[in-house]
C-alpha cells in the first residue's frame, strides 16, 4: 500500500504536489489548507482527540466529489468523510495526515415531489432546512434529532440515525426510497428511485445506510415524507417505578395507536441533573423515581386532544402515574422537550464526560440500569451517571461525569460488560474509532469478517474513514 506522508523533504515535496493537483480538481473555494481554518474540521462533537487534517476538499458538485475520490484512491490516501461533525464516536475525526472530504456544499434541495410524497436532496444538507422545506409544503420528514440544525442527511444516512420518533416511522434506513453514493476509487453509483416497492435484485442502497462512510460517500438521497398532523402536543408524565412507565407506555401504545410517536424516558437521576446544570424550573411539585416524555400527533386536534387528556386522567385515576401535563402551545411543548432535548448541552457542562448509547429488551432495562449505577457507585466513586433513552426503541444512553478521564475505559467495561444477551454497544450513534474494541460484544466474528470482506471489496486500499468501524 502506498504512503501516506511523511515529513523528510521527498515526504514533505510529494505532499506538496499531492495537494497542488488535488486542488485543480476543484474550484477556487474546494480546498482548504490554511491551519487556522482547518482547525473547524479537526473534531466531531464531542471534541476529543483533536487533530487537524492535512487539508479539507469542499466538492461543489458530485463530479468535483468523484474526481477527488478517484485522485485519493490512485494515491491511496486517505480521506476522512464529514457531514455536520455532531457525531458522537470519532468517525468524523480526522487523524494525521488525512485529507477531509466535507459535503457543506453539497447542500441544495434538488427535488420535491407531492405525487411520491418524496424530496430528493444532497446529502450536506442539514436535518432541520430538510424537515423546513417538506412543512412549507404541508408535509413532515419525521426524522428527528436534537442535532437538527448542524447534522446532515448524508451523515444521518451514514449513521443511520433514530432519534426520537424511530417508535413510529423507524430509523433513517425507513425514510431513505433512493440514494446516490461515490464509491472509494470515484465511480458514481446513481439509486435514486422513489418507488417503495422496489426487488429488482439486491438493494444496494444499504450497504452506504448505516455504515459510517467506510463503503462509499452518500452524495443524493430521496427521502420519505409522511402528511404533517394538524397539530402535535407533548406531553411530560411521572411515575413511581419504571414498570409504571412501562406501563404507560403500553397504555399509550394500546389507547392511541399511531398517533404516539415518541415516548422519551427519564431516570430521576438525569432529571435532577438537568434541572440543576441548566436551571430549569421543576415541573412538578413532588419529584419521582421516573419521567416521560410523549409526543402525539393530532390529526383531529380538539377529538385527538380528548382522547389523550381521557388517557391521562384514568391514568391518573388509577395511581398508574404521578403527575401530568399537556402542552398547550408550540412554546410549550418546546419548554417541555427541554428537558429531554438538553441532555447534549449538559454533556458538554461536566466534564470530563462521556456518553453511551446502548439498545436491550425493555424487561431488562431497569435491572440492568441499577446494576451499573451501583457498580458505577461503588468501582468509580466521585462522578455522576444519570440514564434516559428513547424507551419505545429499548434504546438507552447514560450520561456520565468522570472524576478522571482516565476513569473512561473502566467506565466502557461496567457498560458494555454488563448487557445482557439480545443488547448492543450502540443503539444509533455507530461504532467509529471509539467503539471499536467492543464491537465483539454485539457481533460474531463472522460477522466481524464479513464486513472486514465487504470493506475490502468496496474500498481495496482503505482509503474512506481508514481505520473505523471494523
Ligand atoms: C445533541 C445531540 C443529539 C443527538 N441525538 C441523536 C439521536 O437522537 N439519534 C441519533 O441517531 N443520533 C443522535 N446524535 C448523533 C448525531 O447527530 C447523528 O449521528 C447524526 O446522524 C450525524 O450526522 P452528521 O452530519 O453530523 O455526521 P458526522 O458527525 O459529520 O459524521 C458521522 C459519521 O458519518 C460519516 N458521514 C458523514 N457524512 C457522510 C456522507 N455524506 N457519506 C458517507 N458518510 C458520511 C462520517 O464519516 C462519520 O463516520 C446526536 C448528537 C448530538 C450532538
């Protein structure tokens, strides 16, 4: 395989002429290499292991992106592919050396079709322009994450991002009729029907959903839209047990069928600390042991709006919950997701921390929570570990405040080690750099050796995202 650089002067000189023909391939405004400004590209989210690549190529066309990932794959050099950088397991990080490919001008909405219920965009495109542009037309793309406004649709496809309504449209493979990618050595692989029904052999589509960019760069996608409800309302319920809150979820579920599409949980651990770290005011006069968050789309608003205070109050009635309340304006509900929708901004107040995102069967959950918070307690004393998730996914997070930084990988092994059988390491956020080692836990190694085999033949001198994922 050949090199990537070096720093003697034959090293530094062959760079040099590297990057000189790597910027005629582009327009004036495609390569970055000023140090100053490539500092913005030298990190995901979570701002850990820095490091700012060898120069950043902003392709304004898909041609531009081939050309790019042609010229790389005849250098074998490697490229490190970047979206809105909000991931959060170092997939977007550069290491030393790599040259970044940023998709931020690849961005426009080429396409929006009532008739298929579809919009096809380019992948640099952010979730929330997306989710603007299809409510203009008085339609939902009901994907949906905290990130909104910085993450982008090729890394939402890449990641194959839930969020918080995977409960009743399912994760971004579920929203994704068509896709273009970029293959490793610049051949344009163009699958942008928007049929839903579609067997015509393999769907090759899915190799580029949820493979962190180690396959091909999504360029286009054509995306799924649903008719936006009449009206949303939000709703935040407490509970004295977490089998209360499985209760009412199924209660929900059962009483409201589709029109529940989001069902957040909230251990009292991580709701103390939001309302503490962020000063938000408490909602309920009692604290609990549990919260939820639900979301529930109107299709009748004032009959739909019944139905659930109906819900609630026999909830109520019965002792199934503590307390309840509904919002009753747009700016309500968003004072309520606050509480959920600010888990990112308390993340990044308590240092040193760090974030875990894992997926299990419900009935496990609450046993399997207590028994890492209590070997949390009782291994790493001095920090803090609070737990919420997107409950109808069986998808878990816990949050958790090191006393030390060196205290994170003692902090992996309680985590990962103690989930049971049917869990994964990683319920949305992907496996990038810093989940690698684990990935045994959650899958076979034939299944391990099978991706190795598909990298391989996909991109034979691993130049995309070298190094993640497997
Ligand atoms: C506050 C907050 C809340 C979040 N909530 C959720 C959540 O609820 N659910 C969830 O799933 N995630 C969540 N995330 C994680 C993150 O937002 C998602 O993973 C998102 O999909 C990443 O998109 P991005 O454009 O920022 O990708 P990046 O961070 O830039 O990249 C992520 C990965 O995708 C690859 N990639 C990016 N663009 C492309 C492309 N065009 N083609 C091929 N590969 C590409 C990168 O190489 C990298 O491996 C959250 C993050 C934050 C900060």
């Amino acid at each position: 395989m050949a090199v990537q650089h070096d720093s003697t002067g034959a090293g530094q000189a062959r760079t040099d002429r590297f990057l000189l023909s790597l910027g005629r391939l582009l327009d004036d405004a495609g390569l970055i290499v000023e140090s100053d400004v490539l500092a913005r590209y030298s990190c995901d989210w979570t701002g850990k292991d820095r490091c700012s690549p060898l120069a950043v190529a902003r392709p304004k066309t898909v041609d531009e992106l081939s050309r790019v990932l042609a010229y790389c794959h005849e250098h074998s050099w490697p490229v490190t592919v970047q979206g809105g950088l909000t991931g959060l397991c170092g997939g977007a990080t550069p290491r030393s050396g790599e040259v970044a490919l940023s998709l931020e001008r690849l961005a426009a909405i080429e396409e929006f079709d009532a008739n298929a219920d579809c919009m096809t965009v380019q992948a640099g495109v952010t979730l929330a322009r997306v989710q603007e542009i299809a409510l203009q037309q008085g339609m939902s793309f009901p994907l949906d994450l905290a990130s909104r406004g910085s993450c982008t649709i090729g890394g939402n496809i890449a990641t194959n991002a839930g969020g918080n309504r995977v409960l009743r449209y399912g994760t971004a493979r579920n929203l994704v009729l068509g896709l273009e990618a970029v293959l490793a050595d610049g051949r344009v692989l163009t699958s942008l029907g928007t049929v839903i029904k579609d067997n015509a052999g393999f769907d090759l589509k899915h190799y580029f959903i949820g493979t962190e960019g180690t396959l091909g760069v999504v360029t286009r996608a054509a995306l799924r839209l649903y008719p936006e409800p009449a009206d949303r309302l939000t709703v935040l319920a407490s509970t004295t047990s977490f089998s209360q809150l499985r209760g009412l979820l199924a209660t929900l579920r059962r009483r409201l069928g589709n029109r529940l599409v989001a069902f957040e949980a909230m251990w009292d651990s991580y709701f103390e600390c939001v309302l503490t770290t962020l000063g938000l005011t408490r909602p309920f006069a009692n604290g609990y042991s549990h919260y939820a968050l639900a979301e529930v789309e109107l299709l009748e608003p004032e009959h739909d709006r019944r139905s659930v205070e109906r819900v609630l109050s026999d909830c109520l009635e019965k002792g199934e919950i503590g307390d309840a309340v509904m919002s009753a304006s747009c700016a309500d509900a968003t004072r309520l997701w606050q509480f959920r929708e600010s888990a990112g901004e308390m993340l990044s107040r308590l240092a040193p921390a760090v974030g875990h995102d894992v997926s299990l069967p419900m009935a496990k959950m609450d046993v399997y929570v207590e028994t890492v918070r209590a070997r949390f307690e009782r291994e790493l004393p001095g920090g803090v570990c609070v737990a919420f998730g997107h409950l109808g996914d069986g998808n878990l997070h816990f949050l958790t405040a090191l006393r030390t930084a060196e205290d994170a990988e003692a902090l992996d092994s309680i985590v990962y080690g103690e989930l049971p059988a049917g869990g994964s390491i990683s319920a949305e956020h992907g496996i990038g750099v810093s989940k690698k080692n684990w990935l045994k836990v959650s899958r076979t190694q034939t299944e391990i050796d099978l991706m190795r085999g598909l990298k391989a033949h996909f991109d034979p001198r691993a130049i995309l995202n070298r190094g993640r994922v497997v």
